[in-house]
C-alpha cells in the first residue's frame, strides 16, 4: 500500500507539474534558437522571458492545479480508513 501511495503522489506531482516545466523548456529552446541566430549572448534576456512565462502559466493554470490537489487530497483522507490497516 506504501508504494502505492508514492506511486499515486508521484503521478500527480508529474501532472501537476507538467504545465509550467513544458512552457519554460519551450521558451528555452525559442530563445537559444534567437541567441543561436543572432550571436546575441547576453544572459538576461534568456531568464526574464522565461520567468516571466512561469509567471503567467502558474498563474493562468493556478484554478485547474488548486482543482486537481484539492480533488486527490479529498480522496487521499476519505480512503485514509484503507491505509490503517
């Protein structure tokens, strides 16, 4: 049962997870391809875009994330009597 557990919290750490570290490597790989094209090394303009892109993807799907947690978390405590053995 212990495992799983940490399968399931597994699982949804990766889904949950899955927006915002999608956006950020897309960003990356537009942005390495614009220094890549453009001889244009400076560091700065690849970490505010992507912060910024975090930002907004957080935040933009912050009501779905809160939704699924909350969901797993409600089922997590109402089966709880099965994990006490």
């Amino acid at each position: 049962m212990a495992a799983e557990l940490a399968r399931n919290l597994l699982i949804q750490a990766m889904v949950l997870s899955a927006p915002v570290l999608l956006a950020a490597c897309l960003i990356s790989v537009v942005l390495s391809l614009l220094q890549t094209l453009t001889s244009v090394q400076e560091q700065t303009l690849t970490v505010v875009p992507r912060l910024f892109v975090v930002f907004v993807v957080s935040v933009a799907t912050m009501p779905w994330l809160v939704r699924r947690l909350v969901a797993y978390t409600v089922g997590l405590w109402s089966d709880f009597h099965r994990y006490l053995g």
